[in-house]
C-alpha cells in the first residue's frame, strides 16, 4: 500500500511540473516589434540577466498589473487600449512588467505592467 502511495504522489509531482507555466515577476520590456516582445529580468541583487525574444499568443491578456490586498497577489488590472501598441510600451528605459508563458515557454500568455514614475 505504501509504495503504491509514494509512486502515486511521484507521478503527481512530475506531472504538476510539466504543466506549470513560467513567471517572470522581475522583467523589463525593451522592445515590442509586431508580436514579438524583447524583455529581460532581473536576478537578486539587481543584476540584469540575459534578453529573450518570445512572440505573444493571440489571446494573451495585455493588461495593468494590480495588487490583490485580500488574496495578496497580483492579478490583471484594466486592459491596456491597443495591446502591445500601447503607449506604455514606448518608454525608452523600458517597461516594468510581470510575464507568463506557457508551459513550452514558447508563447507569451500574459504581460502586466507595472506603473513607473
């Protein structure tokens, strides 16, 4: 019975890791060109780490970032009129901005932005 249980949560674990899509909470939007976005993030400590070039799903949400005081968590604020063709965007130091990918992180699925003053 126990090793059927073990086995039972391995398969479970693996499988959750499979599925589970990445986040980049620390990025910064360089470029925009059609449906591809350049962005890079940041490690801890401040270090700036390689860019990625990735083309964003036709369906992704394009939104502002908002904090959920209640879940404690950041969730989509108000969409952003004209996508990635939104003035935020345009900012020559770049956009701060929290990304989602799929699970191949081949597609962008989501990309928040972060207010900068």
């Amino acid at each position: 019975m126990l090793p059927k249980l073990v086995f039972a949560m391995l398969v479970m674990t693996v499988a959750s890791g499979l599925l589970a899509v990445d986040e980049f909470n620390a990025a910064v939007i360089t470029k925009v060109d059609g449906n591809k976005v350049t962005f890079y993030t940041i490690a801890k400590g401040g270090q700036k780490r390689d860019e990625i070039t990735l083309p964003v799903a036709e369906n992704a949400t394009i939104a502002t970032a908002r904090f959920n005081k209640e879940e404690k968590k950041i969730e989509a604020g108000d969409p952003l009129k004209g996508g990635l063709k939104n003035d935020a965007f345009k900012n020559k130091k770049g956009t701060r901005a929290r990304i989602t990918t799929d699970h191949d992180n081949k597609k962008i699925t989501e990309i928040l932005t972060f207010r900068t003053s």
